[in-house]
C-alpha cells in the first residue's frame, strides 16, 4: 500500500440525523486533498464513531482510494 506524501484534512463535520429526520444515523463528512469522503454509520449494523475515529477511518478511505487510481493509471 502507497501513502501519498501529503494528507490535508478538513472541514470535518460530524451530523447527528436525529435532529434533522429523527433517524439513529450519523453522518460524516471531510475534505481530504481536495476530494469530499463521506461515510454514514446506524449505530446497528455500523457501529458510530466519535471525530477522531472518524478522521483515522477518512483517511484509510482516502488512501484507499488514492491506491486504486494510483493503480489504474499504471
């Protein structure tokens, strides 16, 4: 697995859906290099997470991501 040299995060944003559509889910959201990752989580099937979870597991999305284009270009 490549790691691209530079990793900027931000706006980092976690939505409780309670407050909008009365559902259990959460949403997330980061802009990491440019590119928007987003995952949503229900608290049953996948298990919600706090900002700091979040920002580790955008990161491997994002890396994982950078490592299939990285490859397809090859």
């Amino acid at each position: 697995m490549e790691i691209p040299k530079e990793i900027n995060i931000s706006e980092i944003k976690r939505t409780v859906m309670r407050e909008i559509d009365l559902s259990r889910d959460i949403r997330y959201s980061a802009l990491i290099n440019g590119e928007r990752v987003m995952y949503a989580t229900d608290g049953v099937f996948k298990k919600h997470l706090d900002v700091n979870q979040w920002i580790h597991t955008a990161i491997m999305f994002y890396i994982e991501r950078y490592n299939q284009l990285h490859e397809a270009n090859k």
